[in-house]
C-alpha cells in the first residue's frame, strides 16, 4: 500500500476522459484501489477518482457515512465503494444544491447543483456487480466522482460562480441561513 500524490486544478489529467478498465479484477487494479483507499484516509475525504491520483482509468472511492446522511433513508449512506466502469442516471428531475469540495482543489468549496436522486452501477474490484440507488449527499458523491472520469471538476458546474469562497470565509455565507 502507498499514499499516492493528488493531482491539483491545472494539472492536465483531471479535464482528460477516463479510460475503460478491461479487467476490473487485474492485481494492478486491486492495488491501485487500495492505494487510493489509503491515500483518501489520509487526506480525510468522501471521494477520489482513479484521475486525481494520475491515473486516468474510471475507478472511483467514495463513502456517505450517516453522518452526511442528514435524514434516515438508507439510500443516503453507503460503506468505503470501490467503483469500476460506473454508470449513473438520475432518477426524476428533482435537484438539490449544497457545498462541495474536493482534494484537488484543496481549502476551496463551492455549491454546486446535483439530482437528489440517482441509480448508479459499476463493477467492484472482485468483478461482481454493485447497483443501488442514492439519495443526498450519496447521490451527491457519487455525481461528483463520477464527473472526475469525463473531465470536469465541480467550479464548472457552480449554479452562481460567487458562492466558490474558500472554507476559511464560510461564515459569512452561514450568517445568510
Ligand atoms: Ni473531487
């Protein structure tokens, strides 16, 4: 296992599309997971993207601990996942926004609009098939992730470029309820 270098706004592999991973059970896949779930302890986030660690393959990790749940549907938590190939569509029209942040553009946050609702499917690193719904901050994760495989990290999909601030500034942004 290894902690593996996070890749920053700017660098060119996070607005490149990920690319297939023809064997999700390969041993280089299972220690590329790994090292991606040791480098997202690490840094203490929600979500990484094969792209953020420079490796441009459409993996993602991602958690929604109860925590982040904010009510008691149990489509809105989700375990440490190791996605492969993942597709999502979402599920009704209904949109949510709220912050976000990500660990390639560290000390910034920004509200971003997302589908409160989705189903997503993909492959895990034993080959067998994950499907499930999300709901909240796991659909939002997940939506979040998912982008960092086509290239787009989140200040591109800011409902009001003004509310991108850095963390330090919140409470500004608090005090407005
Ligand atoms: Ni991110």
């Amino acid at each position: 296992m290894a902690i593996l270098k996070i890749a920053r706004m700017g660098h060119p592999v996070l607005l490149k599309r990920a690319e297939e991973i023809p064997d999700p059970t390969a041993p280089e896949i299972r220690r590329l997971a790994a090292d991606m779930a040791e480098t997202l302890a690490d840094a203490g986030g929600a979500g990484l993207a094969g792209p953020q660690v420079h490796a441009s393959l459409r993996i993602i990790l991602f958690q929604a601990p109860p925590s982040r749940g904010g009510d008691t549907d149990p489509r809105a938590v989700a375990p440490l996942t190791v996605l492969i190939n993942p597709e999502i569509e979402a599920l009704g029209t209904e949109t949510e926004e709220d912050w976000e942040g990500c660990l390639s553009l560290p000390e910034l946050m920004g509200r971003v609009p997302r589908a409160r609702h989705i189903r997503y499917r993909g492959l895990g690193p034993d080959g067998a098939v994950i499907a499930r719904e999300a709901t909240g901050f796991h659909a939002r994760v997940v939506q979040h992730e998912f982008d960092h495989l086509e290239g787009i990290l989140y200040p591109r999909r800011l409902a009001d470029p003004r509310a991108f601030i850095f963390e330090s500034e919140i409470r500004f942004w608090m005090k407005q309820g």
